[in-house]
C-alpha cells in the first residue's frame, strides 16, 4: 500500500491505495503557512482514523501544482515514515508522450489524471478534473496527450459572484430542483451549476468535433459529483481516478528507478 497525495491549490488529497483498492480519500486545506510538522499531523490523523498502521505504508508519491510546499510536503511524509516520497515532474516515465508546445508546464495533476484514463477508458478520452480549476484534457486515439483548456472553478466563480456585488449572498451547492429559479439564491444556484454543466457539455461538443468522433468522458475532483449528473454527455465519475495514475506512475519508475 502506498500514500499517494494530490497537492492542489485550495485541497491536498491524501489516499492510501494498492492494486486491489482505494482504501480512503480525504482532503485537507492547503495551508502555506503551515510547517512539515502540522502538515505530518494531519496525514498521521487521517491513517489513524482510517485504522491503517504506519507499517502498512511501504511508499508515497505526490503531484502537487503548488511548487512552495513541495519540500514541506516531502518533510513531512519523511518526518513520519522515514522515506522519502516520489515527485510527479520532469523526467518521470508516464508511458504517455505529451504532444505540447512546452511539455513541462502541463499540471501534473492533468498528467496524473490521463495516464490513469488510459488504463480504463478507450481512446480518445475527455478528462474533466474540477478543482479551485476546471481543467478539460484531452488525450487521442492513438493515446497521446494533446492539450486541453483551464476555466475558473465552480468555487472560484461562485466566490467572484458574491464578492463582488452588494446583493448577491454567499450560497451552498445544493442540487437546484429548475433551472428557472424563484427567489435570489435559487437564481444563483442554477445559474452556477447549470452554467457550468451546460460549459462543459458545449466544450466536450467543440472538442469531439475537433477530434472527429465521439470520445470517452471522465470526471474527477471534489465538484464534479454535484455537475456530472446536470450535464448531457455521459460522463464517468471517478474521485479517486488521480490517486489510481499515481500508482500507475509509482509502479512504473519504482521497476526503472
């Protein structure tokens, strides 16, 4: 079993996984002001709750899109298992070529969450990751990864939405019965999450007529489970499809390190 993490900008996902199961997946704040020490409290906590002994860990391996806390993040995992864990980057084997104009500057997460797909989905496939970011990534028939796009997230624009007009309050994300709305809040959450639905489904539309067929859908990400079933399109949803690519990717340098 490893401990496999996804640093992203709002949430750090934390999941223990091998090759027969997801054993959790938990978030956390993402936290700058944090030392290696608090942030090792935390992954402690979260394997204590789930009853899983320290031992049971034999390895770990991070993507993070937050290069700052990278090295409190490796202290930490090495302050409480004594190894030091992976970093998803530049030089490690994916068994995906990355058909970008700069290879490098592709989030680690959108490389994660495509080698994953791959495993599990005929190409081409649509990987949608919602996040504090939207990201849309798309790999083609033959399994390269060739671009995508980056939106504002649906908490970003609900927050923007709020913020910054006078009258608008500050709502949950509770499933709206219409999309035409009756009072304020109603307005807002329809507005929010169909909005986004509909984005979604018009940007799989332009995509798949630019790959010139119909492409396999897969989400990920603590919001998509409240979108995916307003959109049109099928669209698989897994929460722990970034956590499956990171031990895909641990596996395959683990044999070639």
């Amino acid at each position: 079993m490893i401990l496999a993490i996804d640093m992203g900008n709002t949430n750090i996902v934390i999941g223990a996984i091998d090759h027969k199961k997801t054993y959790f997946v938990e978030r956390v704040t993402t936290n700058h002001g944090k030392t290696d020490l608090e942030y090792a409290v935390n992954i402690k906590s979260v394997l204590d709750i789930h009853g899983i002994p320290l031992s049971q860990i034999t390895g770990g391996i991070i993507s993070s899109v937050v290069p700052p806390l990278n090295m409190t993040l490796k202290s930490a995992i090495k302050k409480i298992f004594g190894f030091e864990p992976m970093l998803v980057g530049s030089g490690m084997k994916t068994g995906i070529n990355i058909l970008m104009d700069n290879p490098k500057t592709v989030g680690a997460d959108m490389i994660v969450d495509a080698v994953a797909a791959i495993k599990d989905y005929p190409c081409p496939i649509i990987v949608i990751d919602m996040g504090t970011a939207t990201t849309m990534s798309v790999v083609d028939s033959s399994g390269n990864y060739i671009g995508g796009v980056i939106l504002p997230g649906l908490k970003v624009s609900l927050d923007s939405l709020s913020s910054k007009t006078a009258q608008l309050p500050y709502i949950s994300l509770d499933m709206p019965g219409s999309v035409i709305g009756k009072n304020t809040i109603d307005c807002m959450r329809s507005g929010i999450m169909y909005g986004n639905a509909a984005m979604i489904d018009g940007i799989i539309d332009r995509m798949e007529a630019e790959l010139g067929m119909k492409a396999s859908v897969v989400a990920t990400g603590g919001l998509a489970r409240f979108i995916t079933p307003l959109c049109r399109h099928h669209i698989s949803y897994e929460d722990d499809l970034l956590l499956k690519g990171l031990l895909i990717l641990y596996d395959k340098n683990c044999r070639t390190a």
